[in-house]
C-alpha cells in the first residue's frame, strides 16, 4: 500500500548509492547474495532470542534489499537478478516468521503458522500475476522499474518491514502482531486475485 507514496523519498538516495557501488564493480546479484546471508543470520539470531541483533541485520538485509535494484537499474536489470531478489526476498521473511515460532513456540507458534499460511496467500497471487502479466506483456513502474509487475495490496514490502520492525522491538507482542498482520495479508490476496481476475479476461 506504501510502496508507491513512498518510493520519491526512497529511490533518490538508493540510486546514489547504487550507482557509486556500481561504478566499483559491484554487481547486483553479489549485493542480493550477501543480503541474503545477512537475512539468514537474521533469522539464527531471533530464533536464538537476540531480537535486537536480529533486527540490526533484517535492516542490513532490506538495505541490501533496496541497493541490488539499485545497481541492477544503473547497470542491466537481468532475469537472473530478479530471480535472485525474489526468492530470497519470501525466504526471509518466511524465515523471519519462522524465528519467532522457535524463539518462543508456547507463546508464538499458532499465530507464526497463521501467518505463514497468509504468506502463501500473497506470495502465490504476486507471483501468479507477475508470470501471467509476463506473458501479455503487461508492465507498471508504480513502484519503481522492477523484472516482475510488481501488483500491489495493503501489504506491500513497506507494511511487511514495518511489521518485523514491531515484532523485534515488541517480542512479546508478537502473536496480536501475527494475527493482525495475516489478517491483512489475506485482505491483499482477495485483492490480488479480485484484479487478476477482472485483468486476466
């Protein structure tokens, strides 16, 4: 839902950025691969009840995140790159949801799994879309130039980021979290499957 008001404050200086680490020979995929890693060991550390450890590095990895389709734009945006963002992308949020269940299983493991479910909601119908809007040849820089169409919803990558924000620094709070953020996943998703329907005739 944020994505789009919030990319004219966020795209100027990530373009900076990227293009400096660019001109040093940085490739996007390497920036995708090491945010990876930093989200992996996001995950270690809140399932091992360093929170705030872990919400250090889950800011590292959404960095890492913003500056690989930074490069990618000041260089060649490329299958493989887009790819890579994905895939890594719903690894580590799952995996994030994932280190909260293990972190406190009595407490947050029922309200993780829910969560989880939604994810599967919003992750088959954004990349349901995106192949089907491959195909038709239908594009949007909505929320910036990107290898997917990027369909939005109330939860968008702003909203998701902002969520492990509050998780981290409300540990305790995590299962009203999960409950109030799944619902609105699965809000997206009625969304996301009610436009590809009226788009996809």
């Amino acid at each position: 839902m944020l994505d789009s008001r919030l990319r004219r404050w966020i795209d100027p200086p990530l373009e900076v950025v990227g293009n400096g680490l660019a001109r040093r020979g940085l490739s996007a995929d390497q920036i995708s691969i090491v945010g990876f890693l930093f989200g992996l060991a996001a995950i270690a550390a809140i399932a091992g009840g360093l929170v705030w450890v872990g919400l250090v590095l889950c800011l590292v990895n959404r960095l890492a995140d913003g500056l690989d389709g930074a490069v990618a734009r000041a260089t060649k945006l490329t299958d493989r790159g887009g790819f890579l963002d994905i895939v890594f992308d719903f690894i580590v949020y799952a995996g994030m949801v994932w280190a909260f269940a293990l972190a406190d299983p009595a407490a947050n493991a029922i309200a993780a799994a829910f969560l989880l479910f939604a994810f599967m909601g919003t992750g088959s119908s954004f990349l349901a879309f995106a192949v089907m809007a491959g195909r038709r040849g239908l594009t949007t820089e909505a929320r910036g130039k990107k290898s997917l169409y990027y369909l939005g919803g109330l939860t968008e990558g702003s909203e998701t980021i902002g969520f492990f924000v509050l998780a981290c620094l409300f540990p305790t709070n995590f299962p009203l979290l999960a409950w109030v953020f799944a619902g609105m996943c699965w809000l997206t998703t009625a969304g996301r499957i009610a436009t590809g329907w009226r788009l996809l005739r």
